[in-house]
C-alpha cells in the first residue's frame, strides 16, 4: 500500500511540475499528499559526490545567472539623399530597445522644405520610438523627409546589429 501512495504521490508531483513549467511559470514549493515538492529549473548538472547545502535549500554562486545591465549607446544613421536634401538621424538604443531618435540634418532645399521637415520630424521621431524600428509611416505632405528619415534610421539600427 505505501508503494501504491508514493507512486501517486510522484506521479501527482510530476503532473504539477510540468503544468506550471508548461503554463510558462516557474513552479515552487507544492505539497502533494502531505510531501513538500521543490522543482529545480533546468540547468548545469555536476556529478561525482556533493558537498554543497542538502534537503531542499539553495545555494547561490556567483554571478553565473545575473546579466549584466544593457548597454546605452548612439548611432548615426547614413545620409538619405532626397529630392529636397539630405536627411540624416541618430538613434540611441538601450541594450536592443530604442530610446531615442534625433534628426540630425532634415530637407533644406528651400524654407517650404524646412517647415515641412520640422513639422514632419516630431511625428516621424514619435513613430519610430512605437514601432522600435524604421517601419514607420510616411507622414503626409512630407514624403521625402519621412523617407530619408526611414532609411537614415534603418542604417542606423542596421550598424548597430552588426
């Protein structure tokens, strides 16, 4: 009879690990029929004989599962040249995420080419933080600027993948 209950037991202790490993959770302690249940995430094996702490308690080594904080930097996108003038853009990004977005040199053919681009450029900045790429949308009246803008900002993100 006690084989028969440790069977149930396990096999109840199992259905839950894999239930909460499955459900994307990292499962804890679980008592199943009066045993206390303690699931280890996968990971390094060591083998021979150990000295380290025993029944259920952890240990913590090092640094080993600790990453390291992302890194800030700033890329300067190529020259976009456009019909009215250059367009180029910097982008700053947090480890992958980008923070930031600047204009650097926007359309100047002419003073119409400026307005449109500074009008444009706080549209353009504010789409490329939400979209966390150069897939924005053109914005309408400034179609070279955006453009310009797209491309200068895809090489960007394209140097810092590299």
């Amino acid at each position: 009879m006690r084989v028969i209950t440790a069977l149930g037991t396990a096999a109840a202790a199992g259905v839950v690990i894999v239930t909460s490993w499955q459900a994307g959770q990292r499962p804890g302690p679980t008592a199943v029929g009066g045993v206390r249940v303690i699931a280890v995430p996968p990971g390094p094996t060591t083998s021979g004989s150990s000295s380290g702490p025993r029944s259920g308690s952890t240990a913590k080594t090092g640094k080993a599962g600790s990453k390291a904080a992302p890194t800030r930097r700033t890329i300067v996108g190529g020259v976009a040249q456009t019909r009215y003038g250059d367009v180029q853009v910097s982008v700053t990004l947090l480890g992958t995420r980008i923070v930031d977005v600047k204009a650097l040199h926007l359309t100047d053919s002419s003073q119409t080419s400026v307005d449109i681009s500074a009008g444009a450029e706080p549209t353009l900045r504010s789409e490329a933080l939400a979209a966390q790429s150069a897939n924005i949308d053109l914005v309408s009246g400034a179609t070279y600027t955006s453009e310009g803008y797209r491309a200068s900002l895809q090489a960007a993100l394209d140097a810092a993948h590299r």
